[in-house]
C-alpha cells in the first residue's frame, strides 16, 4: 500500500495557490488518484491496486474477505478529496449522516441506515459510535475529529457488539492515527483559502532508543491550526463572526517495543475551540427585523457564557504476542471536554428563546482482548468496562428574560460487558461466524428543573436568589442488561468474489430524560398527570426503556474484468423495536394559547422496519490510453433506504398511532457519490504524477425531526473538483480543490417550535415563534502544500 503523507492545509495564499495553478496548467487538471469506499487505488501497471487491509473485525486482514459492510478510507484518499472533518465522510459512504450539531462547531450528529441520536444533551446514548484508536467517545462533543495525521477512516454499518468495547446499534465509525515509523521524519502541511483560510499541521517522529537490550522507542507528535472566518455576520453584536473557525489541536505518541511480540504505546490529544457561537438563519419574519438575505448571517444576541470547547484525552495500549497464535491487547483510557455556549434559538436581538449551556463529560474505560488466529479458527473474546459522566447546566430564558426555566442534569453511566467473535473455516472456501455479547448498564440521574425569576440563573452569572418554583427533583437509577447474539456465513467462489450472509442483533441502554417535568409532562400512556414533586412518578415518567434492532445482511464483495471493477454489494432489512424518540416541545400550562414553558419528552412507543441497499467501487475506465502509465478511473457510491415507522403511539387517552404521519429523520431515501479521476506521470520539479478529478455527492429530502418540517431539505447536489501533483519519492504535493462548487444552500440542522408534532403535539415556544436553520458550508477554494523531510 501507499505510504501516507500528511498533507499541510496553509502557508501563504498566493504562493500556494500559484503553485497549483501551474500544476494545473501543465497537467490539465489533477489529484492523486485514491483509494474510495475501501477500493485500492488503481495504478495503471497494476489495475487490482494493493489489497486494502482493515481492523473493522480486530486483527488485519483483506476487506474482501471480512463479511461485514464496511467502508475504508485511506489517508491518501482522504487527501485527494481535501476532506478535512468527519463530515466530510458523509458525501462518500452510503447512507450516512455525519453532521455538525446545531448551535455547535464541534459537536457530532451522526446517523447510519437510519439509526443515530441527534439529542446531544446528557443522557441520550449515541446510536453511532466514534472511536479514535479503539477508544471509544461517550459523547458527541468535540466528535467532530479534524482530519489530520490519519492512517485510515473506517465506517461500519449495523449494529457492533462482539468486537467492540461498547455495544452500538447503527455502527461504528475508527478513526485511526497514523503510526510511528522506523526513520526521522517531519511532515508539514500548509493550506490557504477563501475565507480567509489558513490552515498548517506539522508533525514529526523521531526513533529515540533502538538497542537490542532495551528495544525500540520511539516518539512522535502533531500540532495543528486551523482558521477560518465566518461565513456571515452577527449583525447585533458585530465583534462576533458566524460560522467562522479557530482551533489548535495536537496529538503526541510514544511507543517502546523491548521484544518484537511486546509494545506499548502511550497517547495523549488535546483541542482548544475558541471559535465564535455558531447561531442559526431565522426563517420567520418579526416586527422590524425581516428575514436576512444571507443565511449565514444572524441577529443573535446571547453572549453568555462566552463559547469555548476544550477537550483532551490519554490511552495506553500494551499488545503482547505469546506464540503465533496468541495476542494479548489492553486498552487503557481517560477523556474529558469542557463545552460554553451560548445558543440563541430565536435568533434575534431580544431575549425570546436563549438558552446558555454548560456540557461538562468524562469517562474511564477499560478494554481487555483474547485474539487467536489459528489456521481455521481465528477470533477473539474481550471484557469492557466504562465509567463516565456526563453534566449539563442550561438557562432557557423566555418572554424578555422575566421567566428563567434552569435545569441541572448529571447522569453516570457504568456499564461492563463481555463479548466474543469467532470465525471457523468449514474448508478453504465455507466459514462460519459467530458472536454475542452480555451488557449490563447502570443509569443514574440527578435532576433539578427550577423556575427563577428575572434573567438569568445564578449559574451564569445571575444574582444570586432562591428558586421562584422547583418542577424537578429527581434523583433516580436504573438498570438494563441485554444479550446480543451475531453471527454470519461467508463463501469465497474464488479469489475475486465472496458472499455473505449475516445477522446481528442490537442494542441500545435506556436512560432518564435530562429535561424531564414530570409535574406537566404530556399523558402519553393515558395514566393521568403525575403529582408535582411526587418522586415515584416523576422517576416513572422520566425514565425511558432500551430499544433493540434485528438486521438481516446479504452481501458480495466483487473484482470483475481482471481486476478493473471491483465493488461492494449489501442488502439489508432491520425491524426496530422500542424505539426511542426524544423531544422537546412547547406547553401551555396557562391556557393563553402560548407556551409558557417546555418539557422533555421521550417515548419508547414506536417500531419500525428499515430496508435497503448499498454499493461501492472503483472502476478502471481506461490506462495507457494517452501515455504510458496514465489511468482513469471511476469511484462510486450508492445507498438506498426505506426507513418507516410501523407504529408510533402519540399523546392521547387511549393514545393513538400516528405512525403515518411520522418520518425519520436524518436518513435520506438515496445517497450516491461518484468521483472521475484522470492520473499520468508529469514532470514538475522533477518527477512526479498529477491527476485531476471531478466529483457530486447527491442526498435525497431530509427530514430534520421525525415530523415533517418547514426545514427540512429538499433533494440537492454538491459538486467538488480537484488537481494535484505528487513527487516521485511522495516528500511533495502540491494540490488546489473546490468544495460546493455550484455554492449550494442546504440545510443540515435546525430548531422547529412551531409545527405540531404528531406524537405530541405542540404549542408555538417563545413569543416570536422559532424556526432557525444552520446551513452547510458554502463554495470554498483552497490549496495545499505538503511536504517532508
């Protein structure tokens, strides 16, 4: 496979993009043709590529051969493509939401074939999961992961269990880091744009100790600065940008390997956010201020508390190898993130629906594996064992600031769990696998909703006064345990064709509503209304149960035409049960018509069936066509999904089902991707390759809620375009990429507390009404250099 090469993001505009623009006068076009949904690169001399190897079942083998739907993405891909955050993995990866959260700049919303957690608040588990180097992240802040350093991206989707630390119902996303060499090396990337772009990422490994004695110790390490202004303006509080970016991260790694079947590696991370609120586009005219023009422009005024993300991490990884057969793998690790903000949902200068917020989150986690790779058996059985905390703090202050509904939520999770994956080969061609896993999850909450009385809480800086009125005061824990089975038939024809066949089981810990009132919480069971403070019922109504997935996979995995095409087929159908639909919604406790004030609400009242299909590949089109080693090639992508509700029992007495009223959301009907890269051998300071390539990513109409909304985003189309130059030793790259070429408007998150919600209905919040919408980025332009030495 290729080595990876970090590419900068930075340096001086003008001399970057003057580099890459002669690039492109003498190439015509460029960048380095790349390996896409796991598909190798296609060289010219070689159309198969290199068999691309994966981790996704926790030991290394050909993606071809693991039967599991999954996707990799090289860092060289990733270069190629100018990806530069997890976000940029969804325009590739079929049926795949990877969103920033509304209100945040780092904050992850994700969503595989229909199953994920928009709700960022504390005690909602994620539906997806993010790893960094097998270390798992409980919670969506700072999980929006810059794209720097990386050895590979690896999307899995359905439900994980059996091979991973934490059960996860909808998939798994590893992000895994680029691993210390044996030689000196430093790398640094420059990357300049429109926008006022500048990003730069240096890097360096140095091998510190190699003695026969004492082993091999080395050290390595990554800073990384990325700025960006603002896509638009705060025109009420214009020292503040919109959508703009500033943040320094860095990674540090220190490995020693005394024998060559002992190694620990030991990592640190960090990243410091200091970027301005990122506020919403109001959709809703109000006396004297109209809707903007601009979208990514805002009228919010909430300040406090000023925006911040700190986030920062440590592991320890021993691998110990007792025979050929035989790997012993630890995986130590301690996070935390700090996260200020203030939201403005109204998104205007007055204070009508502002709600600042404090996230506060740590974990401990630890992770024991047994691997064996036999000459027929092979797999392994692990122990997981997670601690952590997570805290949120929130003023919402409606009608002027008069009325303050502060809630205090800090939910513990513990949870440990045993799993195992086995895979057998019957003969050289017939395997069989098999898995399951034992979770046993402990939630507990300590919940406070008060009422104060002119502006804000004593938390954020209001003076300092009792409560007008207490509506929560819970303090509460449950337990769920669940056994999850797995298992798979996979049959190799030939060397070039495997099917498979699966199912997988999964499932996700229930949990209390962190913005649960009991005392005015809708009757969805037709029990009455709960006295205000009683603590039976408020527990009862605050807490909600586990939902479970059972998917059905078939798939082929495919090299056709003596290597040109090579693909990626999978059909699946899931029956969703329990599931759980978080929200918040407006309440009218006064009559007036207006709500006064709001209530979490989540209900396990719905089931589901979701079904479709995914293909990935790369094709050979052409080679030698025009000079010797010259190719072009095609990568593709498509997802298909029919995600529907087949119950859903709204508020009512008996309630009712109004499964067709409702939808999913975050999960388009169809995505596709396709990406034309033309490469041949160019000289230019020397010899090198260039390429160029085209690409569109299409998202079919996506529902932003699981109720049909003013915001949700009819079909679109983003189209990208790229060139680049690579040396011939792969120290120097010089690349120019177009990202929404056609400077697309697409909305990808939102706030509707105007629309009545099926299952709950709904009364209008704030005064003002509030429909707000965060758009994606627009048209940008940037070039990069990369270099190392």
């Amino acid at each position: 496979m290729r080595k990876f090469l970090a590419r900068p993001r930075g340096a001086s505009r003008a001399v970057i993009l003057g580099c890459c623009s002669a690039a492109a006068l003498i190439v015509g076009g460029g960048a380095a043709s790349a390996q896409v949904s796991g598909e190798p690169e296609a060289d010219a001399r070689e159309p198969s590529g290199d068999v691309v190897v994966v981790s996704a079942r926790r030991r290394d083998e050909s993606l071809r051969d693991v039967p599991i739907a999954v996707s990799a993405f090289s860092g060289d891909t990733l270069d190629a493509i100018g990806a530069s955050d997890l976000t940029d993995i969804e325009k590739i990866t079929p049926n795949v939401t990877l969103e920033t959260s509304r209100g945040t700049n780092t904050t992850l919303t994700a969503f595989i074939r229909g199953v994920g957690q928009q709700d960022p608040v504390a005690g909602f588990e994620a539906g997806v999961g993010i790893y960094i180097d097998d270390v798992y992240l409980n919670r969506p802040q700072a999980a929006l992961l810059d794209i720097y350093e990386v050895e590979r991206i690896e999307v899995l989707r359905g439900p994980q269990g059996t091979l991973y630390g934490r059960n996860t119902i909808g998939g798994a996303v590893k992000y895994i880091t680029r691993r210390l060499g044996d030689e000196p090396e430093f790398r640094l990337r420059l990357t300049g744009g429109t926008f006022g772009q500048f990003d730069g990422v240096g890097s360096f490994q140095l091998p510190l100790v190699q003695d026969s004695a004492i082993g091999d110790v080395k050290l390595g390490g990554t800073i990384g600065y990325f700025r960006r202004n603002g896509f638009g303006d705060n025109l009420n509080l214009p020292e503040l940008e919109n959508y703009n970016r500033k943040v320094l991260a860095g990674r540090v790694a220190l490995e020693w390997a005394p024998t060559n079947d002992l190694s620990f590696r030991i990592t640190g991370d960090w990243t410091d956010d200091n970027s301005d609120p990122r506020q919403g586009s109001r959709l809703l005219d109000f006396p004297g201020f109209p809707v903007l023009d601009n979208v990514f422009d805002t009228r919010a005024g909430l300040t406090t508390p000023e925006q911040s993300v700190v986030a920062k991490g440590v592991s320890q990884v021993t691998e110990w190898r007792l025979s050929e057969s035989v790997t012993l793998k630890n995986i130590l690790a301690y996070r935390e993130d700090d996260t200020s903000s203030p939201i403005d949902f109204d998104s205007l200068p007055i204070v009508d629906l502002d709600v600042p917020v404090f996230y506060r989150n740590h974990q401990f986690s630890e992770e024991f594996q047994f691997i064996y790779e036999g000459d027929r058996l092979s797999g392994l059985l692990g122990f997981y064992y997670l601690s952590a905390n997570a805290r949120n703090d929130f003023d919402v202050l409606l009608n002027g600031g008069a009325l303050n509904v502060f809630t205090s939520s800090d939910v513990d999770t513990r949870t440990w769990s045993v799993f195992g994956d086995f895979s057998y080969d019957l003969t050289d061609r017939l395997a069989l696998s098999f898995g399951g896993r034992y979770t046993q999850d402990e939630r507990s909450i300590v919940l406070r909703r008060q009422i104060f009385l002119g502006g804000l809480s004593p938390t954020f800086g209001g003076a300092p006064r009792p409560p007008f009125l207490t509506q929560t005061n819970l303090d509460a824990s449950a337990d769920f345990n669940d056994f999850s089975p797995r298992a798979s038939v996979s049959y190799t024809a030939s060397p070039d064709h495997t099917v498979y066949f699966s199912y997988s089981q999964g499932f996700k810990g229930g949990s209390f509503d962190p913005r649960c009132v009991a005392s005015s919480a809708p009757d969805l069971n037709g029990n009455g209304i709960p006295g205000a403070l009683d603590p039976d019922d408020q527990r009862s109504f605050c807490l909600f149960q586990p939902e479970n997935i059972d998917t059905y996979e078939l798939g082929w995995k495919n090299s056709l035409l003596g290597g040109r095409l090579t693909s990626n087929l999978a059909l699946f159908y899931s029956d969703y049960t329990d599931v759980q639909i978080p929200g918040s919604v407006g309440l009218d406790t006064d009559g007036d018509g207006q709500a006064d004030t709001f209530a979490g609400v989540t209900t396990n009242a719905a089931a589901a069936t979701l079904y479709g299909l995914e293909v990935e590949g790369n094709a050979l089109l052409a080679e030698d066509s025009f000079v010797a080693g010259d190719n072009l090639n095609f990568q593709f992508s498509l997802g298909y999904i029919n995600a529907r509700f087949d119950e859903l029992l709204g508020r009512g007495s008996p309630p009712v089902d109004v499964s067709d009223q409702a939808v999913f959301q975050n999960t388009p009907p169809i995505t596709a991707y396709g990406r034309l890269t033309y490469a041949r051998p160019m000289r230019l300071m020397g010899q090198g390759s260039a390429s160029i390539f085209g690409s569109f990513s299409y998202r079919a109409e996506t529902n932003q809620f699981n109720f049909e909304s003013p915001i949700d985003q009819p079909s679109f189309v983003l189209v990208d375009a790229g060139l680049g130059w690579t040396s011939e030793s792969g120290r120097l790259r010089l690349s120019l990429h177009g990202a929404n070429l056609l400077n697309k408007e697409y909305i990808v998150a939102g706030y509707d507390f105007v629309t009545a919600q099926p299952a709950f209905g709904n009364s209008p919040l704030g005064a003002t009404g509030v429909l707000t919408a965060f758009y994606g980025n627009p048209r940008q332009v940037f070039g990069t250099i990369a270099v190392s030495f």
